[in-house]
C-alpha cells in the first residue's frame, strides 16, 4: 500500500472526525426520539457513520 503524504493524513483525519461526529450526533437525536421508525432511522444512520469510521481507520493502517 503507498504511503500517505501529509495533506491526504490531514484529510483522512478530518474525515474520520467528521464521521465521529455525525455518529454521535445520529445517537444523541435517536435516544431523544419517541417514534419508533425515526429512531430506528437515526440508529441505522449512526452504525453506518461508525462503519465509515472502521473504513478510513483502516487507512492509516
């Protein structure tokens, strides 16, 4: 695997903040959620956004 240069770890690392948050942000709004279906929604939308998350780890591996 070629090595990262600094401006794609910079990016890499944003990316996986990003998605950290949004994750985060999708759990807090569905434990506030009393319709079940959006809540269900909200949780999908964080375990993809944790998914993502494992994805880009793998890169800097």
């Amino acid at each position: 695997m070629a090595k990262l240069n600094e401006l794609e770890l910079q990016n890499l690392r944003e990316l996986i903040g990003a998605h950290q948050t949004e994750s985060a942000k999708l759990r807090t709004y569905a434990q506030q959620c009393n319709d079940p279906q959006v809540k269900q929604m909200l949780e999908q939308g964080a375990n993809s956004a944790d998914g993502t998350t494992q994805k880009l780890i793998s890169f800097l591996r």
